[in-house]
C-alpha cells in the first residue's frame, strides 16, 4: 500500500521515542554497555536475576521505561493496523510479544525469589531495600497469609516448644527455620572489561585473571560485588 512506507516509519520512531529500540535487530547479542537498547538491558538483568542465588536490586527505571514503550508500541500497533499487510503487522506484535514476555519474566523470577527467601528478606534491611513498592507489599501479604495458614493448619496443633516458625524448638540456638540463599554456589559469568588480578577467598590463597569476554565458573561469594558494579555478567 501507499501508506505502508509511512506507517513503517511511524513505527520505528515509536519503537526509539524512548530509547528501547525494540527492533527484530535488537534480539541478537552484542553489547550491552553504552548504546545498548533498553530491551538488550532487560535481556541482561533477566539472566542476572535468574542465575543469582539471592534476590538483586529492582530496576525501577528501566521497568519503567520498558514498560511504558510497551504501551506506545501497542497503541502504534492500532494505528497502523489498516495500512499494512497482516504479515508486518504479525512482525510487530511478534516485537510487542517479545518485550512483554521479557518483562513478565524478569517479575516473576523475583517474585520466585520473594517467596522462597520471604522470612530472610523480611529480616534483612539490605536485602529488602532491594524490592520495589509492589513488591515490599506482596512479600509482607504473603509473609501474613503464610503465616495463617501454618497456625490454622499446624502450629496451633503442636506443643508451645513447636509452635515457632522460624525455630524447630525453642531450643535451637537460631532461627534455622528461615531458608537463606547459598551464596557459595557456582555461577556462569562474562567479564565485561579487563578486571586483571581478582581475589576469591580472604585468606589471598584463590585468585583469578578476568580478561574480557572471558567465561568462569566461579562462587557467587567473591564476585558479587563485581555483578553490583556492572563488571560482570552471569550467563
């Protein structure tokens, strides 16, 4: 059609208002530093999110943003619906698709994380500044629910040296009830620069050269402040 080159064009000035840049290009890897599209971030803070073994800090404004994009490019997608062809429009809620079930992912495997480590967050200042509003909510709801179901169910029903449910008895010396997460164990990371000379254990016995691009295997322990500091990636 006529008007298809203009749609085109209208769709890929809606699809960069905000820098996301939610392209078919922007699907393949490369680079997620500088001029890296907001959905390359997303892809990277997903596989952050689901290989570390505790719960990472919200990326507020990059939600935002992504989310906000998603509703440009649907309210886009409307407009140009009676000047292309079914397959470019198919493409573009293919685009659409793509970047929502990014987004969707990225919740839920925090959401996972919440629920599975809820007490210990709860617990924890710095771990729980890391959630957003929603989520310092929907923990505190399901902390609540939680723990009426197990006094309804269980608790009420076992003797008072049982009913704790952050302690087996009161005679345990803690509160080996809470779950936490083992941040000893292994992950998959990418270097993004030339670290050089890294320190694994305290004692200066364990140490690792981190040349870019390169792939370890190493304890989440030791580099998760380098993850904190956008110097690695985990995969």
């Amino acid at each position: 059609m006529a008007s298809g080159n203009g749609s085109v064009d209208r769709w890929e000035d809606a699809t960069t208002a905000t820098g996301s840049g939610t392209g078919l290009d922007d699907w393949t890897e490369g680079s997620f530093d500088v001029g890296s599209s907001d959905v390359e971030i997303l892809k990277r803070v997903w596989r952050n999110e689901k290989a570390a073994p505790d719960i990472l800090p919200y990326e507020a404004h990059l939600i935002e943003r992504v989310h906000e994009q998603i509703l440009l490019m649907e309210d886009n997608t409307a407009e140009i619906s009676k000047t292309v062809d079914d397959l470019m429009l198919s493409i573009y809620q293919m685009d659409i698709s793509r970047t929502t079930f990014l987004l969707k992912a990225y919740l839920r495997t925090r959401l996972g994380k919440i629920e599975k480590f809820v007490m210990h967050i709860i617990r924890t200042p710095e771990l729980w500044e890391r959630l957003s509003e929603q989520e310092q909510g929907y923990a505190q709801r399901y902390v609540d629910a939680l723990s009426k179901h197990m006094k309804n169910c269980v608790l009420d029903k076992l003797e008072t040296a049982y009913c704790s449910m952050v302690k087996q008895a009161e005679s345990s010396e803690g509160d080996d009830m809470i779950l936490e997460p083992d941040l000893d164990t292994y992950v998959f990371c990418r270097s993004k620069g030339a670290v050089g000379s890294f320190q694994l254990d305290e004692r200066g016995y364990e140490s690792v050269d981190l040349m870019l691009d390169d792939l370890y295997i190493l304890r989440y322990r030791p580099v998760q402040g380098l993850l904190a500091a956008d110097r690695i990636e985990l995969v």
